[in-house]
C-alpha cells in the first residue's frame, strides 16, 4: 500500500482538474477551473484525509444539489474496472474524492449509496466509505456485504471482506465487530480459499485484526478452516492471518502452522555487531540453532529488536527471519543483517538496545548494541 505521505502530495489543483475534467465530459455544468482554484487554496498545510475531503467537498457545490443525481454523474465516469494485477491507489487514486462523496453524503439514500459503493470498488475501492454505513444501516449493509461475497468481481469479494475489517488502517475502528466478529466469519466464509490472491489477502488481514481482540475465536477458525478446506490457498490466509500470534509466541497458534518443539532448540553464538552504530547505519546478527531433540522439529525463528523510546523505556518490534525443518540433532547457522534507517513509522533514540532471537515464540538468547543518533 502506498504512504500516506506519498499520497498526499498528489492531491492538489491538478488532481482537480484532472477529476473535474472527468466531471465536466458528463456534465457541462461543472466548472474546472474554479474547483482547482478551490483546492490549490485549501489544501496548504493539510494531511492525506482532509485534502481528499477539500475535493470532495469541492465536487458537491458542484454538482446537483440531488444526492441520487450527484452520485449517478460520479458514477458515470469511473471507467473499467481494475484487473487483478492494477493497484487501486496507482491506477485510479485520483478517485479517492469520488469514494469520500459516498461516505460523507450519502447516509439519506442507503441502497443508491450501496450500489455507488459497489461500482466505485470495481474502479478503487470503497473500504472507507462503506464503514458508516456498517454503524447507520447494519442490517441493509451486512445482507448486501454478504451478496458481494460471492460475485464474480475479485474487487467486489475483496471489499466484502476489507470494508468489513474491525481494524481497518486509516480507518475508524468499527468497535461492534471488535466486540463480536462473528457477523464477519459468517461474510468470511465463503472467501476461506478464494482464487484471488488480492481478496486472499484482505481475508487474512481480516483475520489478523480478529486475533487481536478474539484470539481464541480466530484460532478456531483457522484451524477449522484449515480441516474442512486443505487447500494451499487457505493454507496461506491461515499462516499470513495468524501473524501477530506467532509474533508474540503464542503456542497454539504455533501449533496450528504446524510449529513444534521449540522447548528443544538452543540457541548459541549470538552475536551482534558491530557493537556501537549510529542511525543509518546497519548491525550483522549471527547465531546457531540446534535441534536437540531425537525428532524433527519444524520451527520458526525471529529476532527482536528493543526500540528505546523518548522517555527511555523499551519497545519490542518483532522481525520475521525464517522457518527451519530441524532433523534430530541438526544444527543450523543464521545470518540477518538489521538496518537502524528511520522510516515513517519509526524513530529512533540514543541508548542500549536489546535484541532476543526468540523460537517458536521462546526467547532463548539475547545480546545488546549501543546506538547514538
């Protein structure tokens, strides 16, 4: 998914004018030039969210005064739906504004609202702004959420399940499913094996989200998915939706993935250096992994990073590093190279960071650097 940053940047008076331009094809009235000017002299000093609300708002001065009107001309010049392998927020981002008319002004025509939404996620997507109408009309919403389950579109399946989402990034929480996802299994159902890597996706982060609130239940279903549907493709919206489980080591999720015999492995020879680095800067992990048990073991190794905060205290970040299939008494060494490079979402601070290697979610060695900034 792009940055919310990098998108930001392109919502301004050309994106006006390349929408509005779209607008006025369909409908002469539209004035272009003045929706750009409205943008370029709104959007200084604001974020992804409120310029995309400053050309949302642009077109609905703009544009018949009839909701039901409005949203048909919108409609109407969203071109061919994406294929498979088209990223909506590279090929159609400019539609971000045409989504957000939808979801701030169509609470008052619910099925005409639903039906936009439907079309919109062919072209882009409408996992924002069918979340209002999860909270106002739940009952028109899920019956249609539940129908779009099973169409023909790979876009439409996946906002089945993506709109849906309890935990939804850039999103608001839709704390009714945190408090009981079980109206989201029901929806997940019949996308468990989908042939669509792109709604596979959307149903293990859905998943995922599920397991933060509700891990027993997701647990559950992952390992009931996995009994009644042994196909590699829910294989995979198990193992990627059970994610954050694994990360934090809990063993039956470990268990379901097919982990075992973490209790048996050592861990020696950790080593990370070099011992002081500066932000920027990169620190080589190097260590050895033993089976000692008399069975095979297939386990998955990570590391973990301690992230000192402002105020001094520690963060843990986990990091994916491998699976291992371990013959008895097998031996193995691994190597993983760590950047310290801040990104959008991290920053970094001087002091002692620790990092564990932990397997099967066991920690069984530490070590430490120093970082300065």
């Amino acid at each position: 998914m792009a940055s919310e940053y990098g998108l930001k940047r392109h919502f301004n008076g050309e994106a006006a004018r390349l929408l509005g331009g779209m607008v006025h094809a369909v409908h002469p009235a539209f004035d272009v030039e003045g929706y750009a000017a409205e943008v370029e002299q709104r959007i200084p000093g604001k974020e992804l969210k409120d310029r995309v609300l400053v050309l949302t708002e642009g077109l609905r001065t703009r544009l018949p005064e009839d909701y039901p009107t409005a949203v048909a001309v919108l409609v109407s010049i969203l071109g061919k739906e994406l294929a498979e392998d088209e990223g909506m927020f590279n090929t159609s981002w400019f539609l971000m504004p045409v989504a957000r008319f939808v979801e701030e002004y169509g609470q008052g025509h619910p099925e005409v609202s639903l039906d936009a939404i439907e079309e919109i996620t062919r072209r882009h997507t409408g996992e924002y702004a069918i979340r209002p109408f999860v909270e106002a009309h739940p009952a028109v919403t899920m019956e249609r959420v539940a129908r779009w389950a099973h169409s023909p579109s790979h876009n439409v399946r996946r906002l089945a399940s993506e709109g849906i989402r309890p935990r939804l990034p850039w999103a608001r929480t839709l704390d009714v499913f945190v408090k009981d996802p079980r109206p989201v299994l029901e929806i997940l159902e019949p996308l468990r094996s989908d042939p669509s890597e792109y709604v596979r996706k959307s149903v293990a982060n859905n998943l995922n989200d599920i397991s933060k609130d509700t891990p027993d239940l997701a647990l559950a279903t992952a390992l009931r998915w996995l009994e009644e549907s042994p196909t590699p493709e829910t294989t995979w919206i198990v193992k990627h939706a059970l994610r954050t489980l694994v990360k934090k080591g809990d063993q039956q999720a470990l268990a379901v993935l097919g982990a075992s015999g973490g209790e048996f492995v050592q861990v020696s020879g950790l080593s990370v250096a070099p011992a002081e680095v500066a932000v920027g800067d990169t620190v080589a992990i190097g260590f050895t992994v033993e089976n000692t048990d008399d069975r095979a073991h297939s386990v998955t190794v990570d590391y973990v990073v301690h992230h000192v905060r402002k105020n001094g205290r520690s963060i843990p970040k986990v990091f994916k590093l491998t699976t291992l299939e371990l013959t008895a008494g097998e031996r193995r060494t691994v190597h993983k190279t760590h950047a310290l490079k801040e990104v959008q979402t991290r920053r970094y601070y001087a002091g002692e960071h620790a990092v564990d290697i932990q397997v099967n979610g066991l920690v069984k060695a530490t070590e430490r650097f120093g970082l300065r900034t």
